[in-house]
C-alpha cells in the first residue's frame, strides 16, 4: 500500500473500522515506515485525547477548535512532502 492510502484510512484503522485484510496490510505498513507511523501514534493520541476531554455538556471554544485543526493540518502537510500546489506557467 501507498502512504497516501495509508493515510486516508488510519483514522478506520485507529476505530477498528477496517476489514481483516486491510487493516493487516496497514499494520505491515507501519512496521516498515516511520513516517505513517508516527502519524499514526500522533492521531492515536490526538484522538485518545478529544475522546477523554469531550462531554456532551461542554463543547470546546472555537479557538481550540481552529488551533487543534490547525495544528493538524500543519502536520499533515509536514508530512507530505513534495504536495505544495505548483504555480501554473502563464504565457
């Protein structure tokens, strides 16, 4: 499998969402790149922690919101290296 697939699917991956198959091709993925693999462990606990945090009572600022997002996009892109929109030649 390709990181960019990898990627797209961790979040099922991390729920236990994904069939056997998959998710197994996924977890030999991660044994071999540190990359995806850090994403990975860095989603876990982003998620482990907005699960622990969140109560129906109490919704997050949205200053936090727009932060975390942020800083997950950030992230993201940090991530994926050579995926910066080019600039279109005009004649």
């Amino acid at each position: 499998m390709r990181c960019s697939r990898i990627r797209r699917c961790l979040s099922e991956y991390i729920d236990g969402a994904l069939d056997v198959r998959t998710a197994a091709m996924i977890a030999e993925h991660l044994a071999v790149c540190a990359q995806c693999c850090s994403l990975c462990d860095t989603l876990e606990k982003t998620l482990f922690l907005a699960r622990s945090w969140y109560c129906e009572e109490c919704e997050p600022p949205g200053w936090i919101v727009r932060r975390a997002y942020c800083a997950v996009r950030v992230h993201y892109k940090a991530a994926r290296p050579g995926t910066a929109r080019r600039r279109r030649k005009t004649r």
